[in-house]
C-alpha cells in the first residue's frame, strides 16, 4: 500500500467526520462515490486499501484528473441547457462563429423521463446541416453548439422552456418534456456565397478598420488634450500678470502714503 497517499488523505480529510448515509467530500485531487458495502476500507487508485481514521462509509477514491471529460457545465446560468462533453475535440480544432456560422452535426434525442429516442441522424447516416443565429433549431442548441469544437460529442440536457416549451412536437415530444441530445460536430464553415478566404479577407478588413478608428480616436484624444493644457497655460499667464498689476498698485499706494 502507497503510505504516502494515505498520509496525504488523511491530512486533507477528516476521516473521522464521515457521516453515515452521507458522502464525504474530498478536497481536489480527490472525489469520492459510495459503493453499495460499508466495510470502512478506502481504496488507492492503483489498488489496496488503508483503514486510518474511522470510516463509515466504503469510499472509493478517484483522482480528478482520472476523471475525463465528464463533468456537467451550465450554459445558460439558470440549469436550462445542461452540457457535459463525452468526447473532447483536438486543441486547434475550429469552432463555430460569425464566420463559421454553417454547422453540420450528428444527433440523438431521447427523452429524459424515458430514455425513449425521438429523433436520431444515424438511422439513416444522414448529417443535419443548419446555419447558427438563424432560429431554425431549438435555442439549448443555439446555445451549446456555440460551445463545442470540430470532432466534439456532447451531451446536452435541455430544459422545456429551451426546447419544445409546453406545447411539445407531438407525438414524438410531449409537453413540458426535458430533452437529451448527444451531439457530434462534424463541421462549421462560411455562409452560403462565402469562402474560407474571403471570411478571413473580411475580417482583417474589419481589423484594419477597427484599427484606423482606433488610432483616428487616439488622434482625437492628443489635439484635445493639447487643446486643453494650452488653455491651461493661458489661463495661468493671465492670473500672472492680474496678480502683478494687484502687487504694483498695492506698492504705489504704500510709497502715496508714506509721502
């Protein structure tokens, strides 16, 4: 057995507090599940077990990096459009945009209360192109496809108000019904009547506009800032010579005085 791995846990957990019918939470590296036994063991990811502290609870203790790509993300903030990546895409692959708005995708949509699948591309091998921003899918997919990369699989859990709503697709989809999608893009490209070459021409002709404004604006700030400090220095010249006439005639009337 790895003692050190034991040390570790055991400093980093209170082993001591797990609750019975509870699960402990494990700092990261660490997550832990219950298994169905409660033999008070905790199992090393290589294998063998170590009993310091007193467990309650059978743990089994799973490095997070040993995780994968597995974890639930919530696009839409409110648990709406649920997406958790079954199949990573390779770094550098493309991504939709504005540019790259035409997707084509691979499907299957189950109900979430069932399991039972509605509707599903592969039966026929047939990939579903659309155009992004459109309105032309469901808006959980407007959504996560956004999110995804070329050579991503996704599963994406979609809330009623972000599919069907309460009037459903009958008869595949009942009203109110939660949706799950596993997706796959397997493409995004320009709009139609676009190239690869001409997006990206357009674009660096919107950079370099972007740039002229920008630099047409820094132009604009200098003048106006040397508009000001001149106004400035003028206004300092003229409080000098009020306050050099206030001083002559203050002398002149002490010498009118003293005479």
């Amino acid at each position: 057995m790895d003692e050190d791995f034991c040390d570790m846990l055991k400093s980093t957990v209170c082993l001591d507090s797990v609750v019975e019918g509870a699960l402990c939470d494990l700092p990261n590296p660490f997550q832990a599940s219950r298994n169905t036994s409660c033999s008070g063991e905790l199992k090393h990811p290589e294998g063998g077990v170590c009993k310091h502290g007193i467990l309650v609870l059978h743990l089994t203790v799973i490095r997070a990096t040993d995780l994968g790509p597995m974890d639930l993300v919530d696009l839409t903030g409110d648990g709406g459009v649920m997406k958790r990546i079954v199949k990573r895409a390779r770094p550098d692959a493309l991504a939709p945009s504005d540019s790259l708005a035409v997707v084509d995708v691979h499907y299957e949509g189950t109900l979430a209360a069932t399991g039972a699948v509605f509707d599903s591309s592969r039966e026929d091998n047939a990939v579903f192109t659309f155009e992004l921003g459109r309105g032309s899918v469901i808006r959980a997919w407007e959504c996560a496809i956004k999110t995804m990369q070329v050579g991503e699989i996704a599963e994406i859990i979609c809330k009623p108000e972000y599919a069907y709503g309460s009037e459903g697709s009958p008869p595949e989809i009942p009203p109110n019904a939660t949706l799950v999608f596993e997706v796959e893009l397997m493409d995004c490209k320009p709009r139609k009547g676009s190239t690869v070459n001409s997006v990206v021409a357009e674009k660096a002709k919107l950079d370099e506009l972007r740039r002229e404004r920008e630099a047409a604006a820094a132009i604009r700030e200098e003048e106006k800032k040397k508009r000001e400090d001149a106004k400035a220095a003028a206004a300092a010249r003229l409080q000098e010579k009020l306050n050099a006439k206030k001083g002559g005639k203050g002398k002149s009337s002490k010498s009118k005085a003293s005479q």
